[in-house]
C-alpha cells in the first residue's frame, strides 16, 4: 500500500477498496500515516463524498481498532439509542430505565458535551456518586442484574474514533456523513448491541441544520447499521427550541426524574415515548411502534421505570438521597429572571443561542480543561406558538458565576422573538425512517 497513491485516488474521486481503506486507519493508528498525509485524505474525502460500502468499510475499520464487547452470556435483546445532540435533549436518562423495566437491555456508551450541546455524561455525573468510568467487567455486571448501564467510551473502544475525530475538529472536516456515520456506528456497534433506534435532531440547536441534510445522516447511519445486520429505526426530530423545559446538568437530571414519575412534559415526553416504544419494538417486546408506545406509558404509571432508574443509578455509585429528594440538592448562588418586554406570540427560538448561554452559565466546557457546574443552567417556560403577557417569565438563568449574568441575560432575550402574528407550533417528529 502507498499512502499517496490513496490520496490521490480519492482526490480524483475514486472508490477506495476496503483493504485500503482498512489499510489506511490502522496505519494512522500505528503512526506509519502521519497527521498531514491523514488530513490530506480527509480533504480529499470530504469533498469527494464516499459511497456506501467504503462508509461501511470505515465504519469497520474504526470498530476493529479496538475492542468489541462480547454480550452473549446476556439473556434477551441488546438495543440502544443514539442522538445526534442538542439542546435539553435528555431522553437517555428516561428512555434507558423505561426499556429495562419493558424487559430489554440497554447497554449505552454515552458522550460529553460538544459545544452548545449537552453530554449525557455530564448530567449523569452531576448525581453525587455516578461512575461513568466502569470497566469492561463492571459494565457487564451492571446491565446482567439490572438491564441498563450508562457509561463513556473507554480507551479499549474504537480508538481510531478518538484520533481521527480530533484531526477532523481542526481540518474543517467535521460535517463530513461518512465520518459521522464512522465515528457513531462505530462506537454503537462496540456495545455488543443487536440494534439500534437513532434519533436525529435538525433545526437551530442542532449540527444538521435543515431537514435534508438530517436525512442524509439518517440514512447514512440506517445503511451502515444494515450491512452490520443490525435492526435499525430512525426518528428526525425538531431542535429549533429546547426539549422540556430545563437546559443543564443536574436541572436535566430532575426534569427526567418528575417525567418518569408521571409528569406531563409534552414534547419531552412525546420523544421519550417514541424512541423508547421503539426500542421495545427492536427487542421483540412488541409487534409494533404504536404497541412499544403504549409499554413504555405502562412502565411510567407502574412506577417500574423510576424504580429502575433508582436500581441504575444505585449499581452504579450514585447518591439516591438527590433521586429520592431532589429539592435536597444544592442551590446556585445567583437566579435571576428574563421578562417579556411586550405581549405577543413566540415566534422564534434561537435554541444554538439558547445553549451557548446555559455554557456561559457554567453547564457546559469551552475548553477540554474547564469544569462543568452541574447546578448551573436555565429552565425555559416558553415554547414557539406560545402567547406570553408582558412581564411573562419566559426563562429562569442559574449560575455561580455573577459576571457573566448580564451577558446571557442579553443573550437569551435576543434568541427569542415575540410577533404580534401568531405562529404554528413546529412538528416535533419530522419523520420515521427504517
């Protein structure tokens, strides 16, 4: 093999064989492709697109780079879900608990925050106690007593992902859908799952801005997750506001814990149900969505999926006193109130700002150094098509941090835009893929 001649057949917009490209990831692995002949080829191949079969051999090759978890001696289905990210998106923490109550295990490899979009890791260690870092064995034993575990990928877990995804941070190519495709499927496909429900959220708080470019993801992702001979369904949903109603760690985390005590949060609960009635669906514990759907309600009202959460979080180090009495938690320094200066309907959100402002706040990292205040961030009481009176408190900021308030103060009012004109409420689930 010949590292330029690689360049240059992708450069000219050849296919790559999957010996090549096979060739060409463990090669970087091994330090024998350097830095600059690797982002050479992830130029070449963000402006020449790569086809379907050289997505899976990418896929494959980053999967191979390290370890893949043996799940056989764990009885029943292994399914899971992923999210491209977003802002409030806090549907692990209720989905994981509901499908384990069902009778379906739900082993999650989870992230960190990416900018203005929060990391379920994050608000998982935001509970006193949490382990996200468990080992291999440890992940096992949790998801055989209990169905579900939730943890960060390890260094044993597709390392190629970890390499190429930090070239791509700073070559420009992170927009790329085969190395989307690549750096999700393959991290997935090394939880030892059998199948996968996948959400991908588009509009103004999400990485795929518009719908088209949400479906070129979802299909990406539904295609490679086939050759693999995994079930697959996807779900596109809408970003362009916060889902639920909190924005931050540890204000996530009690959101989820009053959903899955039977708390009414429309759209959070709408996505919830959906992708966990799917979830149920792929595990065989159903004979459809709509029958997954109506499981997934029956788990809330039982009281079984918050018992499970309490068993998840218990297996897993966390402190159940903030679970049980989640007002016991610790209280920010500062809250302050945003006002609506007029009458009106709620137009537009801004919901990228939305979420660079509960950063701001101290929820989330501008650097990989910085810490994350688990209780900072921002309860948003509004949702577009709403009418709100003068002086309505529309968003509620929370923070340690006093001189950042009147910046996200301003920040947050100008995200939202309030007409005279009334405006439709936007559809929630865009549509169903599989």
């Amino acid at each position: 093999m010949n590292i330029v001649e690689i360049i240059k057949k992708k450069r000219d917009g050849s296919v790559l064989s999957d010996r090549e490209i096979n060739w060409l990831v463990i090669s970087y692995i091994k330090g024998t492709v350097t830095d600059y002949q690797f982002s050479a080829f992830l130029m070449a191949a963000f402006i020449n697109g790569m086809n379907n079969e050289e997505t899976s051999s990418l896929t494959n090759a980053m999967l191979y780079s390290g370890k893949v978890i043996d799940l056989s001696s764990v009885k029943g289905a292994k399914i899971d879900k992923h999210s491209t990210g977003g802002v409030g998106d806090k549907t692990s923490l209720i989905l994981a608990p509901i499908v384990a109550a069902a009778g379906v295990n739900v082993p999650m490899i989870s992230g960190r925050g990416l900018g203005h979009s929060g990391g379920t890791l994050d608000k998982l260690e935001s509970i006193p106690g949490f382990r996200t870092d468990l080992t291999l064995r440890e992940y096992k034993s949790v998801i055989k007593k209990c169905g579900a575990v939730l943890i960060g990928q390890t260094k044993d877990i597709a390392p190629a992902d970890k390499l190429i995804y930090s070239l791509r941070d700073v070559t420009a190519t992170v927009e790329s859908i085969p190395f989307i495709t690549g750096s999700i499927m393959s991290k997935k496909l090394a939880e030892g799952i059998d199948g996968l429900v996948l959400d991908v959220k588009t509009g103004s708080g999400a990485f795929m801005k518009d719908l088209k470019s949400a479906k070129a993801l979802a299909e990406s992702l539904i295609n490679t997750a086939k050759l693999f001979n995994k079930k697959v369904m996807a779900f596109i949903t809408d970003m362009n506001q916060p889902l639920g109603n909190s924005i931050g760690n540890w204000l996530e985390v009690y959101e989820s814990i009053k959903v899955l005590q039977g708390e009414k949060v429309d759209d959070l609960l709408e996505v919830s149900l959906n992708l966990s009635g799917a979830m149920i669906y792929l595990g065989g514990k159903s004979e459809s969505l709509d029958e997954g759907i109506d499981i997934s309600k029956a788990m809330i009202e039982s009281g079984n999926a918050f018992n499970k959460f309490r068993e998840i979080v218990k297996l897993q180090g966390g402190n159940l006193t903030y679970i049980d009495n989640p007002d016991k938690y610790p209280k920010p320094k500062y809250k302050v109130e945003i006002k609506a200066k007029k009458p009106g309907y709620i137009t537009e959100i801004n919901n990228y700002e939305i979420g660079m402002s509960a950063l701001e706040l101290g929820a989330g990292r501008k650097t990989k150094e910085e810490k994350i205040d688990p209780k900072a961030g921002i309860i948003f009481n509004c949702k577009i098509g709403d009418y709100v009176k003068k002086n309505f408190k529309f968003a509620e900021l929370f923070t340690d941090n006093k001189k950042v308030i009147e910046i996200v103060e301003a920040r947050v009012s100008n995200a939202v835009i309030i007409s005279n004109e009334k405006s439709r409420k936007p559809k929630l689930i865009k549509t169903i893929l599989t």
